[in-house]
C-alpha cells in the first residue's frame, strides 16, 4: 500500500546523513582507543581499577550514541522535512496566452522529428516552463476546433489536457486555421481586457480558402488578439502515413488514389501573423520557444490582478531540531558513574535537572502547525500496529467528515489490519470529498489503493458472479490511477495481473459451461437412441410389412425417373386404341417432363439475369454531390 508522499526541501542533507553516521562513528571509536591506550602508557594496569573507580563504561558509550543521534537529528532538520499542506492564493502579473496544436493526420508527417504533432507538443511545454506567470489555455483543431482546456494558471491541468492531444481527437478530418482562430476568441471571457495572444502551432496546410482564413484573422486583429504562427514540418515535405492497430503502415491518399505528399506553407502563416500584428516563427533550431516569448510574447503589457492558488507545505524541521536538542541536553546531564549519596547535594541537583528539563521541554512543547492525522495513530502506523491506527483515524475521520486525508490514512490502515470492507468505505468517502480533487497525487494513491482492495475482496468469493464484479471494478481503479500518473510501475502490474486473473476465470466458467452442456446432450442423445430401440421393439409385423411395401414403392419410383424412354415406350404402348382426342387431353393434363438439355439452357438463360456485387476501393473518400475535392488530412 502507498502513503501520502513526504517532501525534503533538500534531500542532498540525506546523502549527507547516511554518510556521516559511520564516519562520526568510526571516529568516535578511535579515538577512544587512544585513550585507552594512553591511559595504559601513563598508568600501570594494577592502579587503573582504583583509579577510575566510579566510572561506567556503559554510561560513556551510552552518551557517544547520544551525540551520534543528536548529529542525525540536526542534518534531517537541515534537509527541510515537510508533509501536509495548504493552498493559499497568489496574486501575480500576467498574460492570456491561447496555445492552437493542429491535430490533422497531417501532422503525423516525419519531416520533424518524432514527429510534427509531437514535436509541437514538446514545443508547448517549453513555452509552459517559460511563461510562469501567465494563464493558459488549448485549442485542438483539424476540420473543426474546440477549447479543449479554458484558460488556467494550472500548470498540471494544462499539461495533461496538451498530452491528451493526438491525431483523431478532432472527428471532422481536414484543417481549418479559421475554425482555431473563432475558437481562440471563445476562450477570452467577454469584456477581459486583458491582453490576449495566440500561438498557433500547425504545418500551414489550409483546406478553407484564403479569403476564409485571412478574414478570421482580421476578426481577430479587431477584437485585439495578437497571433503568433510556428510552422512545423518542411517546406520540402514528407507523404503521409498511418499505422493500423496491427502496425501495418500504409499510405494516405487523395480521392483519385494519388499518395498525399504535406507542406509547409509558410506564406500563408506569415500572413496571418502579419495581419494581427504578429510574427511567423520556423520550429528549428535550440529553443525556439525562447525566442518566441523574450521577442514576441515578453513585451505585451501584462494585467495586474491574475489569481493563482499555490500549495504551501508545512515545515516539520521542528520536530527533528528538538529531538536533537534533547539529546544534547541528556548527553550533558548524564554523568559518567553514579555520584556520592549526599542528600542536599542530591537534593539541589535534582532540583537543577528538574528545572533544566523544564526550561527545555517548555521550548520543545511550541505550538507547530497541526497536521491533518493524529500524532499516536500515525505512531501506531509507523510501529506496526495497523488496528490501533486504523481505530484512532476512524474516530477522527468521524469528527472531520470532510478531510479526505483521515478517510485514507483511515482505509489504508485498515487494509493493513485485514478489515477490507473498512477500507473500501475509506478510501470510497476518501475520493467522494471535494476537497481532493485539487489533490491528483492523492487521488492517484486513493485509487490503487482501492484496487488492492477490491481484488482481495474478490478472491476468497465462491460466487463466480461476485468475483468477477469485484475484478473489474478493481481493473477500473487500475485504470484510473494510471491516468493520473502513467509512471506507476506498480500500477500497470498490478492492473496486468488482475486483467490475467479475470481472463482465466472466464475461461474456467466457460470450460464449465461447455462441460455441462456436452454432459447434457450426451445424455439427450443416449435418452433417443433408448426411445429409437424401445419404438422398434414394440412396432408389429404388420407395420414391418408397412415400411416394406414403403420401399419397394420408393425404388420402383426412382427406377422410373432414371428410365425415362422405357416410360414413354409403355406409354405409347398403353395408349394404344385410343382416340386421338383422349390423346390430347392426357397431354394436357399430365405435367411435362424436361430434359437434361431443356434444364441446361434455362441456368444459361438466368446467368444473364445475374448482378454482380461491386465494392468500393479502400481508403476512397466518396465524391461530395457539389464536386469539390475532399481532403481530411
């Protein structure tokens, strides 16, 4: 299970730790052994005992373990513990900045390197990492555009919502830079007067018309936003391909079945920036993005009041610093044997210790932040003793309803307990708080946490039904988790695991299923041929004769069909004497007989009769009924 994340300010001091303890150590141990070597040199071994009467070798190693733990104590507090925090409001000085990523199959072109989609991406986090100060937002477009995340000081929140980006987000294949440019102007609420810029990262392939697209832009000028194009690809450019979910690779291609070839049409993108009082900017050379801000972006007047919520942690140094100071404090009050037994002397330093031990605790016992958890429980933790922390998170989680953190330190301690239905109502009320939507780390641990729990909960089922429900809700936390952080190596195991878990008993209820049904018509098939034995056991020689008689006419029937002239002969035969009026009518009323060669020119005759079924070619876009040429890419 996984705990709340602790944060070190500098973690360096850590390093430092663990290599300091063995060597103050080893220190402390030689030169110790000088001493007693000294000792030995200047005083002979039979006056030694006499002499340091009184001194207990316990007591000295006992205060160097004291100075050893001080010294831990004091570099953990320089390497600025900190866990708990809260959100506080900082007002700052910034920009609205509109980031467009083209997002058409154009873009998959590899004339820039992964290629032109990603490296635009990768460009627009570089510009994120340079306007600190300013808020932000995405437009996905392709044939149609739509503001994928609003303007935000977020900078998680406009990470995730740019890698969401990918080819196929946008339905409506093609590129219109008109559609991204009226988008861009829905982001800016209306009367923000604010200065407004847009980075439009494309490769400048329009399919609008010019009129269409320059017009956008002088709307644009109008309503005070400044565009600023990057053109991705190469002027040279690359044709286009795609890779199934089979990773094959084929070609993209036009209506008449030519291989599409992309450009880069700078001219078209310097006109736009042009016209809104921008500039066009190539997606070459070491940082782009530099450039593009300090000379374009850097310049325009900033607004006075943008508001962003940052996460302050709590200092917690003050609990290591005391702790050292209190081994400081012992290690100098400890004497290094036991003392005479005089009473006022006993008496007045006992009265010293108590006011020294006073004075020092008084300086430990300062009010510190309060932390969300409980000091004992989260001892109990600490030390193993999962169901008395899971005891005090409960009652405290009861008081404060609404910190999720009690909820999960509630749940994840009673995982460790063993109580899973526990658990699952933790971490269930943990992720249900509002208050943890700011939280994603949170939110994150909350749900593989919870996926954990739910497969144990689903193992020990005999239900098939009820295991099987249990897994996949369990696959489904798997799943969210990984959304909010894909690094989760433990995450994508875990969820790889239970995924081959759950395929296994479906397979298992499947084999159980065929097996019932095969027993069950093995049976049904044993039941009829018991009924077949018992019917031919009872049926009479009368109704044997019956079946007989049956046969012998069956066989005379197909003899007759397959002697057609000895039939026609006896016919003839048979009609002999009779008057040639009864001859025709007998003709008309048998049914006629047809030949071989009579059957035979009737399946040619309705070849001719048949249609063929024509299916179109592949990868083909139907013609629009106006007769323009299709592009979506």
């Amino acid at each position: 299970m996984k705990e709340l994340t602790h944060y070190f300010a500098r973690p360096e001091f850590l390093w430092v730790l663990l290599l300091a303890l063995p060597l103050a150590a080893g220190l402390f141990y030689w030169s110790w052994r000088v001493k007693q070597k000294l000792i030995g040199q200047f005083v002979q071994a039979r006056l030694l005992p006499t002499l340091t009467v009184g001194l207990s070798p316990a007591r000295q190693k006992l205060r160097l373990a004291l100075l050893l733990a001080a010294l831990a104590g004091v570099l953990a507090a320089l390497a600025g513990p900190r866990w708990g925090f809260s959100w506080e409001e900082a007002r700052q000085r910034g920009l609205d900045i509109v980031v467009a990523v083209d997002t058409s199959r154009s873009m998959l072109a590899r004339d820039a390197q992964p290629n032109r989609l990603e490296k635009a991406k990768r460009a627009a986090f570089d510009l994120m990492r340079l306007a600190k100060e300013d808020r932000l937002g995405v437009v996905a477009f392709a044939g149609g555009a739509f503001l994928q995340c609003p303007l935000t000081v977020d900078d998680e929140a406009f990470r995730q919502n740019l890698d969401a980006l990918q080819v196929g987000v946008i339905p409506q294949g093609g590129t219109a830079l008109s559609e991204a440019i009226h988008a861009a102007l829905g982001a800016f609420a209306p009367g923000n007067n604010n200065h407004k810029a847009l980075v439009l990262f494309t490769d400048g392939e329009d399919h609008d018309e010019d009129s269409q697209t320059m017009g956008a832009a002088q709307e644009a000028a109008d309503a005070g936003l400044r565009i600023f194009t990057v053109g991705v690809g190469t002027a040279a450019g690359e044709l286009l391909q795609v890779t199934d979910d089979k990773g094959n690779t084929s070609f993209i291609k036009d209506e008449d079945g030519n291989v599409v070839k992309s450009h880069l049409n700078e001219d078209l993108l310097r006109r736009i920036a042009g016209a809104t009082g921008g500039f066009y900017l190539p997606l070459v050379g070491a940082n782009p993005m530099e450039i593009l801000y300090s000379q374009g972006l850097a310049p325009l007047p900033k607004s006075e009041s943008t508001v962003k919520l940052t996460r302050v942690y709590r200092e917690r140094y003050h609990w290591f610093l005391g702790f050292a100071v209190l081994c400081l404090a012992a290690e100098m009050l400890l004497p290094e044997g036991p003392r005479p037994r005089r009473a006022e002397t006993a008496a007045a330093a006992s009265a010293s210790a108590r006011r020294m031990a006073a004075v020092m605790l008084g300086m430990l016992l300062v009010p510190a932040p309060a932390r969300a958890s409980g000091p004992g429980a989260f001892r109990d933790y600490q030390s193993g003793d999962y169901q008395s922390a899971y005891e005090e998170y409960n009652r405290l989680s009861g008081e404060k309803t609404n910190d999720y953190r009690l909820h999960y330190n509630a749940g994840t301690s009673a995982y460790k307990a063993k109580d899973l239905d526990a658990a699952e109502q933790h971490l269930g009320a943990a992720l249900n708080s509002p208050e943890i939507i700011s939280d994603l780390q949170a939110q994150e641990h909350a749900y593989y946490n919870l996926g954990n729990t739910l497969y144990h909960l689903g193992e020990p089922a005999d239900d098939p039904k009820k295991k099987q429900e249990r897994w996949e809700q369990s696959i489904a936390n798997y799943s969210r988790a990984l959304q909010l952080d894909t690094n989760d190596l433990d995450a994508k195991n875990n969820l790889a695991f239970v995924k081959r878990k759950l395929e296994e008993l479906k397979q298992q209820q499947q084999q159980q299923k065929n097996q019932k049904n095969d027993d069950k018509n093995q049976d049904q098939k044993s039941q009829d041929q018991k009924n077949q034995q018992n019917q031919q056991q009872q049926s009479s020689p009368q109704d044997q004769q019956d079946k007989k008689d049956q046969q012998n006419q069956a066989q005379q029937k197909q003899d007759q069909q397959q002697n057609p002239s000895e039939q026609a002969k006896s016919a003839n035969d048979g009609q002999r004497g009779k008057e040639p009026g009864q001859d025709q009518q007998a003709a008309s009323a048998a049914p006629a007989q047809m030949s071989l060669q009579q059957a035979q020119q009737l399946l040619d005759a309705q070849k001719d009769d048949e249609k063929a079924l024509i299916f179109s070619a592949e990868n083909t876009p139907a013609k629009p009924a106006d007769g323009k040429t299709v592009k979506d890419w």
